[in-house]
C-alpha cells in the first residue's frame, strides 16, 4: 500500500506540474504582449456620434456631447 501511494502522489505532483507551468508561462506571456500593447497604442482618438478617448484598451471617457468631444479631438490632434 505504501508504494501505492508513494507513486499516488508522485503522479499528482508531475500531473500538477504539467498543469500548472504551461498555464503561468501563457499568462506571463499575455501579459508581456498587453504591455507593449499600451506603448504602440497610446492613445486612440474616435471622433464620431459617440467620441470615445481610449489609452490602451480601456475607455477613459465617453462624450455624447458633440460639442466638447469635438474640442477634445480637436486637442489631440493639435488642431486647436
């Protein structure tokens, strides 16, 4: 019985192992990628009905007032 459950364990933790590494090297990869992301796109400026400003991915603000989200844009690019 012993021998049983030596190899019992011994299997879980090569099985854990095989699980778990490949997971975290995805995840640190993702990461990495999501990173340089934010360098190349720095900021996103979408002049349309709805104005959006994005840094990255993520959304800073939303402007349905046209007006300011045309000084906005206006801004970004320098036109002002």
């Amino acid at each position: 019985p012993k021998g049983k459950k030596w190899a019992v364990s011994v299997g879980m933790v090569v099985a854990t192992y095989l699980i778990v590494v490949p997971i975290s090297n995805l995840v640190i990869l993702s990461l990495m990628e999501s990173n340089s992301d934010l360098d190349s796109d720095y900021e996103t400026v979408i002049c349309g009905d709805r104005k959006t400003i994005i840094y990255g991915d993520d959304p800073i603000w939303d402007l349905p007032d046209t007006q300011a989200a045309l000084e906005i844009c206006d801004r970004a690019y320098g036109r002002s």
